[in-house]
C-alpha cells in the first residue's frame, strides 16, 4: 500500500479544480482509498511518503501523437500540411520498415513521453506491422495503458509507404487478431486519413472493425484541404465523419477524430452520437495546420475533447505544455472571431487533458475513491517571496514548467 502526504489537486469537473491542501491519500491494490485533511488513524504504522509542497495530480492522457515522428519534432516547422507530410513525415516514416530504426526510436518516444507525465496514449505507429507490433508490446510490458495501431493508406502517399487494399486489410487483421485480448496496450483501427484511403479500403476497414469489436483514430477535419480532399474522394458523404459512419467505424469501440477545426453541424452530430472524441492539438494545429479548434462552444455543445501533443506537428512531447496552448489558443479565437467563439479557463483545459480522457484507459485521470493510481507530484515551481496555491502551481507547471518539475511518477500505484 501507498499513503502519501502532499497537495492534492484533480479536476472536480469540468469547470473546477478539486484542491486538498496539505493532505493524505491512501492507495491500496493501485487504487486510491480516500483523502484525508489529517493523518487517518486507521493508516498508523503504514510507511509515510512526504512530498512536501508538493502537488500531487493525476498522470496525463495524449489522446494523439505519432511515435515514429519523434526525431523529427521542432523541425521544418514552417511548412503547412501538404508539404510537411510530403517533405518531413512520410520520408521518415518509410525508415520504419527497418524493425532495429524502429525500435531505437520507439524506445527513445516512449521514455520521453513517460518522463513528461503521460502514462496514457493513444499513438499512431506507421504501416509497418513488424515496428507496430513492437511498440505495442513495448509500451504495454511498461504498463502504459492505451492503443496503437498499424497506419493504412492505399493513395496520396509516397511511393515507399503506399499499400495494396488488400494487403493493408491482411495486415490489419493479422495484427487485431494477435492484441485484440490485449489489457493495457490495445489494437486501435488508424486509417491515416479520407485522402490516403480508397473506399475499398475504408469499408474493409470497417468490416474489421465489427469483426474484432475495436474502435478507430484518424484525422478528422483536420484543415480546410483535408475537408476538402474528403468530400472531393467520398462525394456521397456530406462531411468528412460520415465516411466513417457508413463504413461502421464508429460503433465498435472508442472513436477518436483529431483536430476537427472545421466541423460542420453534421460532423459534430455524428461524433455526438457516438460519445467519440475530437482531439485538440493546439501545438500541431499552428505549426503545420493553420486553424484553432472552437474548443469552448464544442465544449458548451457537449462534445468531448482530449489533448494531443501529436508529435510531430506538435513539437513538445509533454501533455501539460498543451493545456496551457490550449487556453492562449482559445484567447485568439475569441478575440479574432469573436461571434460564436469563447475562450477557455485552464480548468477547463486541465479537465480536457486528465478526467475527460481517462474514461479511455479505465477508472482513471482522477484521485477521486476508486481510481486507478496514476499520478505525478509536481515541485520546484514556487516563488522565494511568497507561496503558490496548490491549483496555482498546477497552472504555471503547464505554462513554464519541465519535466524536471516531475518529482515522482506513478503508474498502477507503482512508484516508477
Ligand atoms: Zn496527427
């Protein structure tokens, strides 16, 4: 068992921050017991971890980031989406066709990521099936609980990574198959997106899908020429999340849709209706992307939205510089199109990055009674002259914070 003295700070929901001062939490068997404004008795005895000021918060989700992308993150940053994949991703992602780059890199992103706080993830691989199953099992002997899954794309792609239909459809199978009885790291359906996939492809795509009872991630109106490309290729479809929706891709599992920047009140209708999830990379969204996501009205709407460091567009690994991004994002928007749009709290930012998407992975991304016990203590942040708030040194964590303000990580109620 743990029992840990510290701050505590989680999200209540999604508009506050549920804060313990100077608190005790219990753990036992990997989930939390309780919190206590003063030692509990019936702990006495029990060896006593004292973080301090320390602030004690649950671990972070990364609802999209591309792991094969990991050495090119902060480069050619200045291009935009068409160029970017076409100069700067695609040529790395054809070096994952050797198994030994692949694993150098893997083991190099999955570090990193847990270094910075994110013991959750939901990652996109390449179409290599021997380097994707690597890095499933590679994050799932750490305990990181999420998915990944092999990339397909039959057109628009490099000559190096573009695949036959069937071909594709075999290895996508092949690889459902071997992980769909997976616990922590699980198989996740990853068409890249409507414009490097075929019909043929896609309604395969979705026959697996209810085949193996396993959800989907892609890039869902993702820019203005993506939502273009999308009703261009698929004109039967009305918006670019219908494709996916006559295909049977949104009612097998979790669905997850990153960026979805432009949606149209069908779009937003379909993911409703699914309890799907728009992915808000704020990084990757002003990097390579050109749009900010109309996070607060989504939000009001009852749309549920995660974060994504979406390595390589974004250029930081680390969830919690997303949070922050995310509230300044949401300021310009309101402030440049201020009909229709609002700005968010970090609160609300915070909730978005931690209990909206822990759902995902379990009963987790909370302290509260019952939650599996991933979480981190955060210090180092506070000023000589004057003392923070817990929830204050949260906010600047996220805002200048590093992965040396990391002072212990937990994930299954293990310290790792
Ligand atoms: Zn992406």
């Amino acid at each position: 068992m743990l029992l840990i003295h510290a701050n505590i700070v989680y999200s209540e929901d999604r508009a506050h921050l549920a804060v313990y001062p100077d608190s005790y939490i219990a753990v036992e068997q990997g989930r939390v017991q309780g919190i206590w404004p003063v030692f509990p008795e019936k702990y006495k005895g029990a060896p006593l971890t004292d973080y301090g000021d320390g602030v004690l918060i649950p671990a972070f989700s990364d609802l999209h980031v591309h792991a094969p992308q990991y050495l090119n993150r902060g480069l050619e940053m200045d291009l935009l989406l068409a160029d970017w994949l076409d100069r700067c991703t695609f040529p790395m992602e054809e070096k994952f066709a050797d198994p030994e780059f692949a694993k150098a890199v893997y083991d190099a992103f999955i570090d990193d990521m847990i270094a910075n706080g994110t013991m959750h993830a939901c990652v996109y691989a390449t179409i290599h099936e021997e380097a994707t199953s690597y890095l499933l099992e590679r994050m799932d002997r750490k305990g990181i609980k999420g998915f990944t899954g092999k990339i397909n794309m039959d057109r628009s792609a490099s000559a190096g990574l573009m695949e036959d239909p069937m071909d594709s459809l075999q290895k996508t199978d092949a690889f459902l198959e071997k992980y769909s009885g997976n616990r922590n790291m699980r198989p996740l359906i990853t068409p890249r997106f409507a414009p490097t996939c075929s019909r043929e492809l896609i309604q395969g795509l979705g026959r697996l899908g209810r085949k193996y009872q396993t959800g989907m991630q892609t890039h869902l109106v993702e820019s203005r020429w993506e939502a273009e490309q999308a009703r261009v290729l698929f004109p039967e479809c009305s918006c670019d999340t219908e494709i996916y929706e006559r295909a049977g891709l949104m009612e097998n599992g979790p669905v997850l849709g990153a960026h979805f920047i432009f949606p149209s009140e069908e779009d937003i209708r379909i993911l409703k209706k699914y309890d799907s999830y728009a992915v808000h990379c704020p990084d990757a969204t002003t990097n390579i992307i050109a749009g900010i996501m109309q996070a607060g009205v989504l939000l009001d709407g009852g749309v549920r939205i995660g974060l994504g460091s979406d390595v390589s567009g974004g250029h930081h690994i680390g969830v919690y510089t997303q949070a922050a991004r995310a509230v300044q994002l949401s300021k310009l928007k309101e402030f440049y199109e201020p009909e229709g749009n609002r700005a968010i709290t970090f609160p609300e930012a915070f909730f978005m990055a931690t209990k909206q998407s822990g759902p995902l992975f379990g009963n987790t991304g909370t302290l509260e009674e019952g939650a599996v016990f991933d979480a981190l203590v955060i210090d180092g942040l506070s000023d000589a002259a004057r003392k923070l708030r817990p929830e204050q040194v949260i906010e600047r964590f996220c805002y200048i914070g590093t992965k040396e303000n990391i002072k212990a990580r937990y994930l299954n109620g293990e310290a790792i």
